[in-house]
C-alpha cells in the first residue's frame, strides 16, 4: 500500500543538505522519535514541508 509519487523530485525546488539535515534533527527532537523515522517520513510524503511532515508524524502517534 506504499503510495509512490512521481515527477515531483524534479519540479520541487533543491534544498540544501545541510539546512536538511538541521529540519530532520529539529523535528526529531521536537517530537521526540529519531531521525531516521522523520527522514522515511519526508521520503514517503514526497515534500520537507514541515507542517505536512508534522500531520505525518501526529497520524502515526495516534496509532500507537
């Protein structure tokens, strides 16, 4: 059931991996889970948007 997004790695703008890098640890431990978690979940959704990576992240706490 894994949703693969196409053509949009091409049309987003690149960011820098460093500023990406300080996103993942920031919301890493802002909610608490690792940063691997946060990185698979920006790989899934498609975007580093923070609040779209946030909504991921409350769905899957409301999982547990």
């Amino acid at each position: 059931m894994a949703q693969i997004k196409t053509g949009q790695a091409s049309s987003a703008p690149a960011i820098d991996p460093t500023r990406l890098e300080e996103e993942v640890a920031y919301l890493a431990k802002r909610h608490r889970i690792s940063a691997a978690i946060v990185r698979e979940i920006i790989r899934r959704i498609g975007t580093v948007e923070r609040s779209a990576v946030e909504r991921e992240i409350r769905k899957g706490m409301a999982r547990r």
